[in-house]
C-alpha cells in the first residue's frame, strides 16, 4: 500500500500514521521528521530548510523533491509507505507522481479553532520524533518519550502565530490536493 495522507499541521496526520504503519508494517515518511533531523544536524538541506521552517513557510520544492526521491529509493519502501506532511503542494505531488503510482490518499478534516487548540498542547520527542499531548495523548512519564526515553520538547514552530501561518499556508498551497487527488478517483 502507498498511501499519502492529506490534512492541515496539526490535524493528526503523525499519530495516525504511528498507527497505521504497525497494522500496515510499512514505514512512515515524514518530511518534517526528515528535515527537523537534517537541521539539527546541520547538513546541506538543513541549512536550506532552517529559515522557511522556523518561518513557518514551506520549504522550496526543489529540495522536498530531492528529500523524498532518495528516501523512496531505500529498499524499506519499496513494497509500501505512509507519506506524512508530503505532498504539500502542486509541484510536488507532479513530481511524485513520476516517481511511484500512489494507491489511496487519506484526507484528515480538522477545524482551524480545533487545530490552533491541539497545537498549543502538543510535544515531541526531540530524539525519535514521537508525537504527545498535554491533555490527548500524555506520556508514560511526563516529559519522556515512552518509545525511546527521548526528552519532549515544543516544536518552535507549534506556537500559536506560527500555527497561524502555517494553517494560512495549508489553505493556500496544500489544499488544493484534496481536487488533484479527487480527480485521480484516489481521495
Ligand atoms: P511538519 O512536521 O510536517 O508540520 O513540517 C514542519 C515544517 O517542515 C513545515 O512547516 C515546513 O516548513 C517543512 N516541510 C515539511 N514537509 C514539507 C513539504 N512537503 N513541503 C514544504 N515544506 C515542508
């Protein structure tokens, strides 16, 4: 199964994908866990990415499409993936179109007021990218990561003009998917 799922920062598309991925046993691919690593480490796309993300812009699809068509070509996914935050646009969803033939695309519908609430109360796993909620979703220990012991860290990105950028984004550029993906009888 190649599956893409679909829905505005902070919809629940992660947690979803967690779980779908055990019941699937295939991996998820999320291209805000790639980049948050890249950053973090310093590498050429990380510099590239740093400022759009901290922004809470998108980052430019040239480098997405260089960030997805390597990690696609790892021999974990080839029988199947969960794609998480990509496509995010127009451009890139051509693009991955040329790469493989995506099976199904899950859309997640979440209210803006909704999303701007869950988001204040989100934490991650600074080490595995695990996601938590304050009140939703707590950790074993508070703090923790309950997968790998990792510290829980708000996401700079997470504070509330940033989500409102990030949500004006989403309508803007990503929303237009749900019609490109409907036509394709996919959604
Ligand atoms: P996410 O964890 O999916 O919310 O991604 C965090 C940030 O990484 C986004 O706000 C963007 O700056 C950047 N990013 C992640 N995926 C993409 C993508 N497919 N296209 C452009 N920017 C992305």
């Amino acid at each position: 199964m190649k599956m893409i799922l679909l829905g505005a920062p902070g919809a629940g598309k992660g947690t979803q994908a967690e779980r779908l991925c055990k019941v699937l046993n295939i991996p998820t691919i999320s291209t805000g866990n790639i980049l948050r690593a890249a950053v973090k480490n310093g590498t050429p796309t990380g510099k590239q990415a740093e400022a759009y993300m901290k922004a809470g812009k998108l980052v430019p699809d040239e480098v997405i499409i260089g960030v997805i068509s390597e990690r696609l070509a790892e021999a974990d996914c080839q029988k199947g993936f969960i794609l998480d935050g990509v496509p995010r646009t127009i451009p890139q969803a051509e693009a991955l179109d040329k790469m493989v033939k995506i099976d199904k695309v899950i859309d997640l519908e979440v209210s803006d007021e909704a999303i701007i609430a869950r988001m204040s109360g989100r934490r991650v796993c600074e080490k595995c990218g695990s996601s938590y909620h304050l009140l939703y979703k707590k950790p074993a220990v508070e703090g923790v990561c309950t997968n790998c012991g990792g510290t829980l860290v708000q996401r700079k990105d997470d504070h509330p003009d940033t989500v409102k950028d990030r949500l004006r984004v989403y309508h803007e550029q990503t929303e237009p998917l749900k019609e490109y993906y409907e036509k394709q009888g996919k959604l």
